[in-house]
C-alpha cells in the first residue's frame, strides 16, 4: 500500500477542506496535521471529540499521519454510552476544538486543543483557494515539500468506529489502513472521482459514511470537501451552485431534497448540474429516486457498505441501467448471495433471495475486544452482513432486507433494539420494554418504544413518554431515542416467556 494521503507531500495551494467560511489548502494541511501528529507523539489511542468541524478532520488527519488509531466520539453522546467507549477503547489522549466542554470521562483525560492553523503562516482568518487556483502566500508550507512521519504498516489500526449489535452495548469496529486506501481507490475507480472534484456533504463525522468517505475520501483523490457543518437544503443547494460536482448523503437527506426540488428551481437546478449524487447508509426508495429525476434530470446513485466493510458494491457513473440497486461489486472485493442453509446461490436471476457475504481488502480487522463477536461474525472468512438481497444478470445486488429485525436504520443510524431496551429498563418508571422499528417516511424507520410501566418504583407514577425519551436521548445519543411510546399492561410473550415482537404492531 502507497502512503494514505499522497497529495499532503506535495503541499500544494489546492484547498483541501472547507468548512463554511474557513479553509485549508493542501499545503497548510500538511503543515498543522503534522505540527499536531508530532505533538501526538506515541499515545495508545486517541479520542476525537467529532464535532462536525475542520478541527475533527485535521484531529483524524494527524492521529492518522502519527499511527495512533483514532475514536471519534458523537459529541451529542449520552451519559452511559460515554463510559462504555471510553473504557472500552481506552484512549490515553483527547482531541478536541478549543472551546468544547467535554463531558466527564473525557474530560479526565489529557487534552490537546486542536489549532487548524498551527504552524500555518496564515494564521486564523486564512481563507484557503478554489480548486486549482493559486492563493499566492498561503500557508508557510505552501508549495514546498513538507516533513511527515513515516507511513505505517498496511495492517496498523486507523480509526475504531463504534457500532450497534441487536444486542448488549455497541462494537468498536477496527479500522486498518489498506480498507481505507482500497475502500477510497475503489470508489476513485467506480466513480471517476478525481482531484477535479469537489465532493459537498453535512454528514456527521463520527461515522464511516461522513468521516472516511465524506472527509478521507476526498484527501486522499487529493480533491476538495466544502462540508455545510449541518445539513440543509439551501446549503446543498448553495455549494451544487457554486463549484460542487458530488454530493454524499443518506436517504433521508434525499429525501428532503426531493420533497423540495419540485417547486424549488434553484435547487433543482443545483442538483441537476452535480456531476454525481450519491446515496448510501440506508435504502433510498425507489420514489425519491423517481421524484429527484422527474425534478432535476439527475439520477442518485447508490452504494452499500457497513461499519466493518466499509463499501461493498456501489452503482458506477457509467451504469445507466441501476436504479433501485447497490450496484456491483466494487474492484477487489468479493461478494456471495448464501442461503439459510449454506448453500451459495449460483443464479444471478434477480429473484434468489440470499444474505450477502464479502470479503476482500476493504473489512476490518476485529471488533475491539471482543474476540467472540469477531469470531460470530465470519463464515470461513467470509463475512456476514446480515443484508438479504438478490442479483440480476449484470451482477447488481438489490438488497431486499435485513436477517435481524431487532436493527433499526433511522435517518442512516444503525441503532439496536436491545441497546434502547437496557436502556429504558435503568429508569425506575419502567417494568418491561420493548424497541421495534416501524416505516418512517422521513428517518426510514423510526423507532417504536412499548413500555409496562412500574409505577411503584417510580413514586406511584408513571412514567411520561417525554421523560423516557429524553432519557434515552441523555444516556445514549438523541438519534437513540424513541420517537413514538406505547403504555400497555403486559407485552405479549410466548410460553418459554420471550417477547413476541410481531404481536405488537398488531
Ligand atoms: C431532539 N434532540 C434532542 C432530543 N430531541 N436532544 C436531546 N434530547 C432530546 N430529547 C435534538 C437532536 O440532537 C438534534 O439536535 C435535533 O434535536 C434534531 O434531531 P433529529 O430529529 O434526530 O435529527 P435531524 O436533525 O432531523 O437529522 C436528520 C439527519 C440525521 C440530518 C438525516 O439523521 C443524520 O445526520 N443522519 C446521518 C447518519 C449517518 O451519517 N449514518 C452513517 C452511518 P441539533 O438540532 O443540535 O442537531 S452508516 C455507515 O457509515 C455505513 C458505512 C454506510 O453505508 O454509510
Ligand atoms: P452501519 O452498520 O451503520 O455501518 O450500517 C450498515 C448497514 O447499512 C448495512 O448493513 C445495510 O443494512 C445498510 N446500508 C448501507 N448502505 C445501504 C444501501 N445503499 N441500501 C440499503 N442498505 C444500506
């Protein structure tokens, strides 16, 4: 494997990321991520507090150029989900924006205020270029060749990215260098993404889709990221207008989008004019796929990974022919439809229905101290997505459904039914509990809370919907919390005592 991001070492004048009205170009990147990956020195791991920020991607850019695997951690994070990850991946170091007020765990750790403009000449106020253009006396490095740690091993741990199971607590997904490099190439190749482009996206940096794609994918094409800090519409609209070409985003993004391209001509307009628009986290509808066309000319296309995959297969620019699919697999990754049985499924017939395995450069090394999920989770070195899906003749999957109903997509999160239900189950009011998922236009899914409340423990009252959502919210993330609670008696069981799920939507 070449080194991770090559256009650092040339330190050219070429902006690198944007952040609304800050920028840094290559030159000046180069230069502040290694000020501060020499500053990071030689720690175990490093938490990284993934405000949606250019103090976040210079933070996952330095522990990177250093070989210090990085956390990133939601700064909405809650209470008890805080203390599982800090314990669990143990970081020795915290990176974080100068004024954020970490909360207690990490706020017990050694700190580093992340400067994006450390030991840049430009100072504070830099405005960095546009593409291509020259910005005469940007940073110090600007145009010389720059000093960076020597590249690690392939293998090192890069980033470990927290993820839900359908049960117990979430996962610490360990992330090498070559998935990253093969993972970003791949897509280099699939979607004719070079350094011409700017990709724009206001996903949230503590994930795979908005970190490793959103932010890595485009320093290592040694492109361009205008990131909106949040998403909305106009901001989309706005940086498309302007000199975007690609825009990432989960279907409920689209979604909005699509809601408004119709009686929005100047975003329709944006959108029609991006040279790609790209959807992946979740399964974009075939409707919103319609309605964004029928508004803008332009087509969405799709891609699919996970966590610990990174991305599988993926719609190339140059297929016409697949909407409503994931594509194909993507160059150097291998992918198999496997029945109940076992037995892979040989027929490409669009119709065979099959989980899907992969395995190639682009999957993680382990889940982070837990040797037994790792173990779970591979069939002979295969492993197991958990997706169903078909293929056609033109070898694009179609995914068609989850093994585990107990995974619910909400707004492009995966978020595990168990995890909510430990969760409610710490509040006194509650007795029993039980998390479904249930269609939501907007999220996808949506999650659905059922609750026996106990009203002894809870001072002879019961609990409010409001208070157990907020406790959710506040123990372990705001997109965790359930957006609709029932109140029942009982929750209907069999007779070995477990919930009948199915039972209560009925
Ligand atoms: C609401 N909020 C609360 C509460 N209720 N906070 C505390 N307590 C409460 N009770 C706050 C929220 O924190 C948020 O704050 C605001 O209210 C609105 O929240 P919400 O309605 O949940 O979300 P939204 O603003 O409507 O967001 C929709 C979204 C978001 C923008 C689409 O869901 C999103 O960013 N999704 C991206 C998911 C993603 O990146 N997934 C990638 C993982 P505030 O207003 O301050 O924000 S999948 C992956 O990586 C794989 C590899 C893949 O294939 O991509
Ligand atoms: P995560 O575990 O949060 O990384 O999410 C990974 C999961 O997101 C996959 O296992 C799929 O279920 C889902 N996913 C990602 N991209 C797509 C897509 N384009 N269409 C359907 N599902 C997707």
């Amino acid at each position: 494997m070449n080194e991770l991001f090559p256009a650092l070492r040339t330190a050219s004048s070429r902006t690198a990321l944007r952040f609304q009205d800050r920028a840094l170009t290559y030159g000046q990147l180069a230069a502040s991520a290694g000020t501060l990956a020499a500053r990071i020195g030689a720690e175990r791991r490093v938490a990284v507090w993934a405000t949606p920020t250019m103090e976040t991607s210079v933070a996952v850019v330095a522990a990177l150029l250093a070989g210090i695997p990085a956390v990133p951690v939601n700064p909405k994070i809650g209470e008890s989900e805080l203390a599982h990850i800090v314990s669990d991946s143990a970081p020795t170091l915290v990176l974080a924006e100068p004024d954020a007020e970490l909360p207690g765990p990490l706020a017990a750790l050694p700190r580093i205020d992340v400067d994006p403009y450390e030991g840049t000449e430009s100072g504070a106020t830099a405005e960095g270029s546009e593409p291509g253009t020259a910005t005469g006396a940007a940073g110090g490095a600007a145009g010389g060749a720059v000093e960076l740690p020597p590249e690690p091993g392939a293998e090192a741990p890069a980033v470990i990215v927290y993820t839900s199971g359908t049960t117990g607590r979430p996962k610490g997904v360990v992330i090498p260098r070559r998935a990253i490099a093969s993972t970003l190439d791949a897509l280099g190749e699939a979607w004719q993404w070079t350094a011409d482009d700017v990709l724009v996206h206001g996903l949230p940096l503590f994930h795979v889709h908005g970190l490793i794609l959103g932010i890595l994918g485009p320093l290592r094409r040694g492109g361009t990221v205008h990131h909106l800090g949040r998403f909305s519409t106009e901001g989309v609209a706005r940086e498309l207008a302007g000199v975007g070409t690609m825009l990432f985003g989960v279907p409920t993004m689209y979604h909005r989008l699509a809601a408004e391209a119709g009686d929005n001509p100047a975003l329709a307009k944006a959108l029609g004019g991006a040279r790609l628009l790209v959807s992946g986290s979740a399964a974009l509808p075939l409707t919103d796929h319609q309605k964004i066309t029928a508004a803008t000319g332009a087509r969405v296309v799709e891609r699919y990974g996970m966590t610990e995959t990174l991305m599988n297969t993926a719609v190339r620019a140059d297929d016409t022919a697949a909407p409503g699919t994931v594509g194909v697999p993507l160059p150097g990754v291998h992918a198999r439809l496997v029945e109940e049985s076992g037995t892979v499924i040989e027929e490409s017939d669009g119709e065979t229905v099959g989980e899907i395995q992969v395995r190639g450069p682009n999957l993680f090394v382990e889940y982070l101290n837990r040797p037994d999920a790792t173990a779970e989770a591979f069939d002979g070195g295969w492993f197991r997505t958990g997706d169903m899906a078909t293929r056609d003749a033109g070898g694009r999957y179609r995914i068609v459904g989850r093994k585990a109903t107990d995974l619910i997509k909400s707004g492009g999160y995966k978020i595990g039914a168990g995890e909510i239900e430990n969760s409610l189950l710490e509040h006194p009011g509650v007795a029993e509990a039980a998390v479904t998922g249930e269609p939501d236009e907007d999220l996808g899914e949506r999650i659905v809370a059922w609750i026996v409340p106990d009203t002894d423990e809870n001072g002879g009252a019961a609990p409010t919907a409001q208070e157990l959502i907020d406790h959710v919210a506040a123990q372990l993330a705001p997109h965790k919390r359930p957006r609709i609670v029932h109140f029942l008696d009982a929750l209907p069981r069999n007779d070995m005592g477990k919930i009948l799920k199915r039972g209560l939507h009925a």
